[in-house]
C-alpha cells in the first residue's frame, strides 16, 4: 500500500515542481505541511477533477482516494492568483466545477487540462492572461535581496502574497528537508548538524509537528503512506534564500481537498 511519486523541478520561475502520484491500496495517508499553493488534476473511476490546493501548517491524517492518478502544479512562493488571494487558501483549498477529462474552469475561462509535460505551458498562459500574479517583492526577499522598505512593510506583503510569516516557511521547508535526508540514511546528529537545529530532541519536534513522523520511522520507512516525495534530490528549500534579518516571525489534508 503507497502513493507512488514522480516529482521534477521546474525551469520556470513560476512553478517549482510538476509531480505525478497513483494512489495503490491507499485510504489514508501522512500529510505533511507545505509553503506553496497548486493545482491537482486527478481522475477516479473516470470521473476528472481540479482542485486549488493551499499552503499547510501542520501534519496530520488524511484520506486518498483510492486507485486515483495525480497530476500537480506547485506554484512558487510570492506567486498567487489574482481571484484567491493566498491567504484564504491556507489550511483549506477549493475544488473547481465544471471540470472535465480535457478541461477545467479557472477565473471564468475554461482550460486545456494539461499533463505533467504540459504543465508550464498552461502556467505560461496563465500568466499572460494575467489570473496567476506575484508581488515582485517576494522575489527580491526569496533572492535574499533587502528591499527598500520597513521590516513592518516587508512581513506584511510575504504575508499578503503567501500566507505565511517568513519564519514559517524556513521552519515547514527544513522540516521536509530534514524528513529526505533521513529517508535516504541520513543519521540525525548529522542533519541537526546541517540543517541548523539546536538539537536531537529540536528535530523530532519540528517532524512530528510538520511531517508527522519519527526519525525512526523515516530512516527505517514505516508509518504508512505520506503525502511527500522522499527523494532527497528535491530540496527546493534552496530557492527560499530568506534574509534572516527580515525574519518578523498555516492546510487543508490533501485528501480532504480531493474527496470535498
């Protein structure tokens, strides 16, 4: 039983990763917190959907349905789209209407639902048409560029834009780091090592809050199935070069936005 993963990072500055999931005897899962808003497009039993998917905060169970296949845009952190503002996405979501096995309903306009391979096309023509936008600011600051304005300016458009406090999403980002590199062996003295926890007993904090896991449990692969591709080439952290002097410093389970 297991959600079998294909994750790919993107070229686009828009998009970080397109993956793909089929969900195999699966009924419930691990969902673990996540930065970044989406777009799922999955089909159950012939019948299609699209759902808006929305940053998480925290780690918890979820149901899957069964014998589905997955497709998934996540989109960058400071982008967001001009009808959802991303802040009513956190910990919820939105399932689209009107969504057919070729098309879906987004923003009053009906789209091409793409495949894995088609996924920046259909983002570039989202952005052309103006409906996915981000506030360049968020850009500056995800550079680790200082932008001209106050602390108190700065927190309060990365939040307009994300959701989140800047704090939040290095703590969520690391976590889901950490969880790939005990998934691939990694002892937990060295990931405290690298990743900057104060210690051991700080590390299976922030995994239990986050991912829902122990360190045991990722290093010998139990627990059931998780809502995270584990590979541990897919540390997309990097691109979220946060200037800590700006630092002032939540999910709906991904099953839960399927299934609604």
């Amino acid at each position: 039983m297991e959600l079998r993963f294909k994750t790919r990072e993107s070229d686009s500055p828009w998009v970080d990763t397109v993956w793909t999931c089929t969900s195999e005897q699966v009924t419930t899962m691990t969902s673990v917190a996540g930065v970044r808003w989406g777009l799922v497009f999955w089909e159950q039993a012939g019948q299609a959907y699209t759902t808006i998917t929305g940053p998480e905060t925290r780690a918890g169970t979820a149901p899957v349905p069964e014998g589905a296949r997955f497709t998934g845009i996540d989109f960058a952190v400071g982008t967001s789209l001009r009808a959802v503002p991303t802040p009513a996405l956190v910990d919820g979501g939105i399932v689209l209407p009107d969504t057919t096995r070729r098309t879906f309903r987004l923003d009053g306009t009906r789209w091409e639902t793409p495949g894995p391979d088609d996924a920046e096309a259909l983002v570039e023509r989202l952005v052309r048409a103006g409906i996915v936008v981000r506030d360049p600011l968020c850009g500056e600051m995800l550079r680790g560029h200082r932008p001209a304005v106050s602390g108190r300016t700065v927190e309060r458009r990365f939040r307009a834009a994300t959701g989140l406090t800047q704090g939040a999403v290095r703590q969520i980002e690391r976590a889901r780091t950490a969880a790939r590199l005990l998934a691939s062996g990694g002892a937990a003295a060295d990931v405290v090592a690298k990743l900057g926890y104060c210690d051991e007993p700080h590390l299976a904090r922030a995994l239990r809050s986050y991912v829902g896991r122990t360190v045991r449990q990722l290093r010998a692969g139990t627990g059931g199935a998780i809502g995270l591709d584990l590979d541990p080439r897919l540390d997309v952290s990097r691109r979220l070069d946060l200037d800590p002097r700006l630092d002032l410093g939540r999910r709906l389970d991904l099953g839960q936005r399927l299934t609604s």
